[in-house]
C-alpha cells in the first residue's frame, strides 16, 4: 500500500491539475472568441442606438434598458423575500416543524427545476391567471393591459427562479453569525426582532449581498423564463410601465442568431450583444466584490 | 490597584503591631510595679492581658482567613507564617508579664524593700531586647533581628546568676525563703521573655531571608534550607 | 459575631430541569442573597452553568430544555407564563465564558443595551457609556479611543467590556459563567477585583471551576456535584470545614 500511494498522489495531481487546466482554457477561449468577433463592433454609438434595418444594424440601447429594468425588479422583489424566508428558516422555526421542512423541501425542489419549467409556469400563472383577472377586476375584461406578457411578469418569474439562491446564500451566512453574539443580545434584554436586526442581519450582510449578486447574475442571463412572458424581438419604444413588454439582451441574441434574415451580417452585432451582456455580469460581481469589502472593513475597525 | 488582598495583610500586620504596643506597655507597668512596689499598676497588668487574649484570637481568625481563601505564596506566606508564630510568642510575653505583676503584688503586700539582686538589669535587657524585636519586626529589618538574638545569652547568664545568689541569700537566712522563692520566679519569666522575644526575632530573619535560623539550623547540614 | 440577615435577591425552589432524558438539576433548593457574591462550583457537567442560565431563563434558547419548580424574583415565580422574559433580562444581566463583544465600536458596544430600550439622547447616552466603562474599570484604557472597535481590546479587556455593557442597562443580578476562565492571571486578578467593588451596588452570582477562585471572591459557595446541590454554606466555612465528605474531597482536590 505505501508503495503506491506516491505513485497515487502524483496521479491524482496531475489529473485536477490538467482537469483545471482544461477548465481554465474553455473560459479563456470563449472570452477570448467573444472579446476578438464583438469589440469592432462595439462602439458607444452602437451602445446608445436602437436597432435598425432589420437588426442588421444599430445598437442594443432598448435592450440593455430592458436588461437593466427586468434585473431591478427581480432584485426587488427577490431579494426581500428570499431574505425574510431564510430568517423565518434560521431564527424562527423549530427544527422539528412540520411546516419549517415543508419549506425547505420546496426550496430544493425548486433549485433544481429547469428555467423552461419556470418559463411556463410564468406564462401559465402570472400571465393568463393573475393578468386576465387583474384586467377583469380592473377593467372588466375590455383592456387586455394585464393579461399579456410584460415587464412585470418576467420580474417575477425571473425572481422566482433566483429565490432559492437567495434563501440559500442568506442562510449560510446567518448560520456564520456566532451564537454568543445572539446570546449576547439576549441578556441585554433585547427582543429576538431587535437581535436580527441589530446584530444577526448586520453581521450576516455580505452573505445577503452575496446572495443577491449571485441571484441577479443568474438571473441576468437567464433567457427561457422570459421567452413567453414578456421579452420581445422589437419594440418601437422603450417600457414605459410595467404592464409594457422590453427588450432584452440575452434574448436578442438569440432571435438574431436563429431568426435573423441575414445571419452573417448579424454576426458581429450578435457577438458585441453578448459582449455587452458579460461585461454587464462582470460589473455587477465586481460592486459586489467591493461591496463586500468595504462592509467587511467597517464592521473591523 | 492595591488589591484586597494586600489590604488585608497590611491590616493583620497594624494589628500585629498594636498587639506588640500593648504587650510592651504591659510588660514595662509589670516591672515598674516590682522595681516600685507599686500594687494598683499592677492590678492594671493583670487586667490588662485581656485585651491581649481578644487581639491573638482576632489575628488566629484573620490567619485562618487567609490561608484558606487567598492561597498566599512567596512572599506573603512568610509573613503570615511568622504572623501566626509572633502571635502566638506575644500573648505569651503577655502571660508572663501577668507573673511579674503578681510576683510584683506579692512584693508590695510585704512592705518591706526586697533585695532585687540582678532583676533591674534583667528588666532592662528583656525591655530592650523586646523592643528592638518589634521594631525589627514592624521595619522588617533582619539586621536589628540578628541583634537581638545576640543579648539572649546575657539575660540567661544573668539568670543562672540570679538563681546562685537566690540560693545563697535562703542558706544565709532562712526567714527569706519566700522572698526567695519569688525572685526565682521573676527572674525566670523574664528569662522567658528573652527567649520568646528571640523567637520573634528568628520568625523575622525567616519572613525576610527565607532562612530557618533557630536551632541553629544553619549549621545542620540536614536541616532543608528554603532559597 | 451576630449578623442581620441578609436580604435574599433570588430564591430557587425544587428547581428540576430536563434536556430530552437527562436530568440536569435534581430538585435544587438555594437562596442568593442580596449585594454579596454567591459562587457555584463543581466539577464538569455537574450542572452548575445550566443552574445560573435558569436564573435569568437563558435555557428557554435551547429546544429540548424543560424547567419545572420556582424561580422567585421579587416574589414573583420568573417561570410563571404572564412573566415577560425581556424584562426580565434586563434586570437580571448575564457575562458570558468567553468575551463576545459586538463588532461594533466600544461606545456602540455599551450603548447598545440603553438603545433597544429607546434611550436616544446622546447626551444622555455618552453619560450612561461613561458611567458603566468606569464601573467596569475600563474607562482609563479607552476613553481617548471610543470609537474604536471592540473587538480590537485584549481579552481582559473585552471581558470588561462586556460588563460595562451589561451595567449599562443597570441590572440588579448580575449572572457570571465563569468570566475569567479565558483569561491570565493579571486579566483574572482585575475582573476579581472589579466584582469585589460591584458587589456594593449589585447581587452577583458566578459559576467557576477554578474553587480557589471562589474561595478568594465570594461570601457563599454552592456546591453541585450530577445535578445535585450537596452543599451550601459561607464560603469560608466551605474551604475550612465543609460539612460534607463530598465537598471536602473535591476542594481539597482528592475527586477522581
């Protein structure tokens, strides 16, 4: 056994080593592809201007609003809710309760569950449930305003889809609050309310931020839930409520890469899209990135 | 921060000395009362030694105390060690002077003026040797206590010598037996006292020094020396 | 020498107290006595720490704790269900085994107590802070330096801290969990010398395995030994003459 466990070491160094090194180069490669096809096409103009002939040329500015739209709205209503979820899990429930394990079954369940599914469920529920009802109530079914893929409704499908990740991130990082602040907090004769708030959620912050930035960048790529529930191949004009349908990035690209007329001519503006998309992703990790830091230098000093 | 603790060393240590005070002063009116045949003085002796008896159980009760509460080392072990034992040597100083004051009653009630023989000297050296122990002990000064240790001899060679003359003064005239025989006792107590003052010169050489000095332990080489 | 007796603070009556099936406390019966220091000891496990956290119900934090029996504070049973435990807490304060600070700043720290109760004056606020960072004998080390953060103090430090912020919502009882076992000698030998002051203007009540350290800074001691209660007495007589052959064995050191 001592004689090969050298020999086994070595090899399974060597395998993460190369599997690493694998992994590495597909991100390389895929950014260095993307970077070299859409940076001539990238220009301000190209990010400021809408869309002209036919998508063939022009710029995403409808999309990114309606990127940036769809992404402040999941986070809104995401966020808050996966966040009070994990407090009620963590802070309030018995272990034992039937209804605490209830909700942590839904909660993996529903990680689990392809974007598609949610895309459906979206178009079912919120769409043709909630919407058509809302006009009836509202307007008695004479304005189909509610009752239509919109802005609204891929918020929150999109939220939905985010949740778990948010409930989860939450989660740990409540759990890494240590006990004897709680304590603490107690024998000061504070209410459990007042321990959240004052010394868990403070102290578990970067694990909320964390939480949210991780739900939006999933999120911000996510193209299947909005496929029926609000995002559009061309508008016009950019949402004006949240009732309008808008545009998207990450959908764009893909009308233009299977629908477009002319798929060569499009190519450079499809690769500047995704561009456009990462760079929006990566900017948005890194603010969390700076966030975190500086919330974790203030609670230091 | 002075600690409790150190508070309450401080406080055994004056009552130690408030102790020693009395127990000077008792011995001092015990031989006045002889040397003078003064009898109420010495009814104020015998009294007095109550008030030495309440300070030793006071002190017993603050050594107990503090033994078993504080865990006290180094340093403030030696102390209450030789405390517990200067305690104790004091209230016996106290005792014999209670003797010296009868025997000093027992003078007066004759009326007579005795042959005092060597107990005026006697008195003078205990006095001092008494004193100076206390002082070695409230200043902490092992030299002065080395000092006392010294005029031991001379007070049991004046008593040996006290004794001879006693024996001589009854063959010569039997009529003074008793006399006699109260001068013998005199001189022993204060012969006593001498010694126990030298043992409380020794306790102060121990706290001090960390040295065991009685016996002379130091020329045992098998007696454990404390460094 | 006759004493008046002392005013008893917090009185616990056949307390029992279960987690799932272990019997923890076995019908404890034992009286603190106002502005005096009542040390528990015994060895691990024998149920000492969970006799104190019963006193200001910090045990309702664990599931599977049952408390049956009295605790009488002021006459009213603390377990009684009208009784409400905030309130309680902040008359019955607690110091904890190993420092735990917030990570806020030491002015925050000790505000923070006066802040959940609805104390929002600063003026008022920076005399509270003031006020209990000295009691705590810490006011000199940091008053030039309140805005730095608690966590950045040394542990004996830290530990006082703790006790400013406790006095600082001006208790009754203070509960201590063994509060300088964490701790060295010099840091040890302050916080024993700060209880020694607090005791003037508080009750104290303090768990510790260290006895010598009960000896040197309590009036009573408590001894539980597997749950139970085996003696109670002034402490002096409990390190000079225990009644029972149990105590005697574990402060002289003799337990297995």
């Amino acid at each position: 056994m001592s004689r090969r466990s050298p020999i086994l070491g070595f090899s399974f160094m060597t395998a993460t080593g190369l599997a690493s090194l694998v992994i590495v180069s597909a991100v390389v490669l895929v950014i260095v592809d993307i970077v070299t096809e859409g940076m001539h096409t990238l220009t301000w103009q190209f990010l400021t201007d809408e869309p002209r002939e036919g998508m063939t040329a022009g710029g995403v500015f409808p999309a990114i609003i309606g990127t940036f739209y769809r992404v402040i709205l999941m986070s809104i209503v995401g966020v808050p809710v996966g966040t009070i979820t994990a407090i009620y899990l963590t802070e309030y429930a018995s272990q034992q309760s039937v209804f605490a394990r209830m909700i942590r079954f839904a909660v993996n369940t529903l990680a689990g569950v392809p974007a598609i599914v949610f895309g459906l469920f979206g178009l079912g529920f919120f769409v043709q449930f909630v919407g058509q009802n809302m006009d009836q109530v509202l307007t008695g079914g004479a304005d189909l305003r509610w009752g239509q893929p919109n802005l609204l409704w891929a918020s929150l499908t999109m939220a939905l889809l985010t949740l778990p990740v948010v409930i989860v991130a939450v989660e740990e990082a409540i759990r890494t609050v240590p006990r004897e602040l709680r304590e603490a907090s107690l024998a000061l004769g504070a209410t459990k309310w007042q321990t959240i708030w004052k010394v868990v959620l403070p102290n578990s912050m970067t694990g909320v931020l964390t939480g949210g930035i991780l739900a939006v960048s999933r999120g911000a790529g996510e193209v299947a839930p909005i496929l029926f529930t609000g995002a559009a191949y061309f508008l016009p004009h950019l949402p004006g409520s949240l009732s309008d349908q808008f545009m998207e990035l990450g959908y764009h690209v893909y009308i233009m890469a299977t629908q477009s007329p002319d798929v060569e001519a499009t190519r450079g503006i499809q690769y500047a899209t995704t561009l456009v998309l990462l760079v929006f992703t990566f900017s948005l990790n890194l603010v969390a990135v700076l966030l975190r830091y500086r919330i974790r230098k203030r609670l230091r000093t | 921060m002075e600690r409790r603790f150190e508070r309450e060393i401080e406080g055994l240590k004056t009552s130690l000395i408030k102790m020693a005070s009395v127990v000077e002063d008792n011995v001092a009116s015990a031989v006045q009362a002889l040397l003078k045949e003064q009898k109420d003085l010495a009814e104020k002796v015998i009294a007095g030694d109550e008030r030495v008896n309440e300070l030793e159980l006071e002190n017993d009760n603050t050594i107990v105390d503090l033994l078993a509460l504080q865990q006290p080392v180094a340093s403030d072990l030696r102390f209450i060690i030789a405390a517990q034992k200067i305690n104790n040597d004091l209230e016996r100083i106290g005792d014999h002077a209670v003797n010296i004051a009868e025997s000093a009653q027992t003078f007066a009630a004759t009326h007579e003026q005795e042959p005092l023989l060597e107990i005026p000297k006697m008195c003078d050296i205990a006095r001092g040797m008494l004193k100076d122990a206390i002082d070695s002990f409230i200043n902490v000064d092992p030299v002065l206590a080395k000092r006392v240790l010294e005029r031991d001899d001379e007070i049991d060679d004046l008593n040996r010598k006290t004794i001879r003359a006693v024996i001589e003064l009854i063959r010569t005239d039997m009529k003074s037996l008793e006399v006699g025989l109260e001068l013998t006792r005199v001189s022993r107590n204060l012969e006593r006292i001498g010694d126990l003052t030298t043992n409380i010169a020794e306790e102060v050489i121990f706290q001090v020094q960390a040295r065991v000095v009685k016996h002379h332990a130091e020329d045992r080489t098998d007696v454990h020396k404390i460094h | 020498m006759a004493m008046t007796e002392p005013q008893i603070r917090l009185r616990a009556e056949n307390l029992n107290i279960h987690y799932g099936t272990k019997h923890a406390i076995k019908d404890v019966s034992l009286d603190i006595p106002s502005n005096q220091v009542t040390a528990f000891i015994g060895p691990s496990g024998c149920g000492k720490s969970t006799f104190l956290r019963a006193l200001n119900r910090m045990n309702d934090l664990i599931e599977t704790a049952q408390t049956t029996g009295k605790v009488l504070f002021d006459e009213t049973n603390v377990y009684d269900p009208g009784v409400d435990v905030v309130e309680l807490r902040k008359r019955i304060g607690m110091i904890f085994q190993k420092s735990n600070p917030f990570p806020k700043s030491i002015y925050e720290n000790v505000a923070y107590g006066p802040r959940i109760q609805g104390e929002g004056d600063k003026r008022k606020l920076d005399e509270i802070v003031e006020r209990s960072l000295q009691q705590a004998a810490l006011w000199g080390e940091v008053k030039d330096d309140l805005d730095k953060s608690g966590l950045a103090l040394s542990g004996g430090q830290q530990q006082r801290l703790c006790i400013a912020r406790a006095l600082a919502v001006e208790p009754e009882v203070i509960l201590m969990d063994e509060p300088a076992s964490a701790l060295d000698p010099i840091a040890t030998a302050k916080i024993e010398e700060l209880i020694f002051e607090l005791k003037e203007r508080y009750t104290i009540a303090i768990v510790t395995h260290n006895m010598q350290q009960a000896a040197r800074v309590s009036d009573r001691t408590a001894f539980f030994y597997l749950g139970e209660l085996i003696e109670y007495d002034e402490t002096k007589r409990m390190f000079t003459a225990p009644s029972k052959k149990q105590t005697e064995d574990y402060v002289t050191g003799r337990f297995g």
